[in-house]
C-alpha cells in the first residue's frame, strides 16, 4: 500500500488480504524440517491454501502474492490450475540475486526451505551456489523464528542475530545473505554484516507494487 500510494499520487490499489489459518502443529512441522507430499500437514497446507485460492475466484481476484517462502511453490501450482497469476517470492527473490551479481548466498530460512532447498533449485541453474546454516547454526535460526513469531525479540537478540549471521556469511566464503523467512524481514541490513542482504518478503512488496502500478484497473 505504502509503495504504490507514493507513487501514484495516492491512489489506493484494489486488495484484498486473506489470511491462511495456519495452526501450530501444521507451522511446527514445517519449522522442523523436511515435510513430504503424503505427509498430513503437507495435505492441510493444500487444502488451506486451495481455500484461499476458491475464495479470490469467488472475488474475481487475478493476482496473488504470499508472504510465505516455504509454500509458494505449493501456491504456484494451484494458481496455475486455477488461472490465476501468483507473484512467487522465490523467484523475485532469486531475480534480485542474480541482477545485483552475488555468486555465493547464505540462506537464512526454516528447516523446510533448507531441506527443500526451494532457493539452491532455482540458482544452481546458473552456476550459482546456495550456502545452507549447519545444523547448530541452524537451531540458532529457528530458534530466533520462534521468538520472532511470538514477536519477542529484544534489541540484544537482534544485536546477537546479527553477528552470528555476519560470522556464518564470513566464515563460507558467501557474499549475500537472503532473508528467507518473512519473520526476519528487517532484522538484518547490510550494515549489520557488510554483505548483500536480500530480504524476501521486501522484495515482494516492490515486485506487487510494480505489478499493480502497471495494471491501471486495479485501482479504485
């Protein structure tokens, strides 16, 4: 809303926000690691998100935008099924690392993105390499997504967060960082580490703005 109120005099863009109701159980098991087709929370997640998909049919939506790395491509294919466009924050996301010429990134994510390797898939393509956390290294990620997503995070944790993830960037070689997780969207700049930070979920909001900016009939 803020990007394109800025740049188009202050017309509002036609949205509608649809939340998708995740519950604990399904969003724990996604946070710990890989989750298979047949796996129930993997069948819940399709299910919720084909509800969403029926719902912005039924409101003659066209284009969608989820501030989720794990799901889209699960998001994708049901929007292709079903017509409509999805602005995928992956491949955003990988287009901006590719445009500002980083060879080497350290993806910051839950487990499921790791195990998945959801970024590494899209990059190896072009000779680009994806640096995933160990796994104490990893702990320490999902532990701060925890706190995140309980929105407890004190100045000294991000200040901790920080410089572990600057640590990490060093110590592989990486330079560029990716903020694969929309609950650490902000927390690292690249004055923190001295490297390139893309932030997915960042990055989403300019790619749906310019999206919108360019289609006149979605606005009121």
């Amino acid at each position: 809303m803020d990007r394109v109120t800025a740049a188009s005099q202050g017309r509002l863009p036609r949205l509608i926000m649809y939340s998708v109701a995740m519950n604990p159980t399904i969003e724990n098991a996604f946070l710990q690691g890989a989750v298979d087709s047949a796996a129930t929370p993997r069948q819940q997640v399709r299910s919720l998100l084909n509800e969403a998909v029926q719902h912005f049919l039924a409101n003659r939506v066209t284009t969608v935008a989820m501030a989720c790395n794990t799901l889209q491509d699960e998001l994708t294919a049901l929007c292709r099924d079903n017509g409509l466009h999805n602005i995928n924050m992956i491949d955003t996301t990988t287009a901006a690392i590719r445009q500002h010429n980083a060879r080497r990134v350290l993806i910051l994510g839950t487990a499921s993105t790791y195990c998945d390797d959801l970024y590494g898939k899209r990059l190896h393509n072009d000779g680009l390499e994806c640096i995933y956390p160990s796994a104490a290294q990893q702990d320490f990620i999902e532990t701060y997504i925890r706190f995140a997503l309980d929105q407890d995070i004190s100045v000294g944790a991000r200040q901790q967060f920080a410089e572990r993830v600057r640590r990490m960037a060093y110590a592989t070689g990486a330079d560029g960082v990716v903020l694969a997780c929309t609950d650490l969207s902000g927390d690292l700049d690249e004055a923190d580490c001295g490297l390139m930070v893309f932030d997915s979920l960042q990055l989403l909001a300019q790619a749906a703005s310019e999206h919108v900016l360019g289609k006149d009939e979605l606005f009121v």
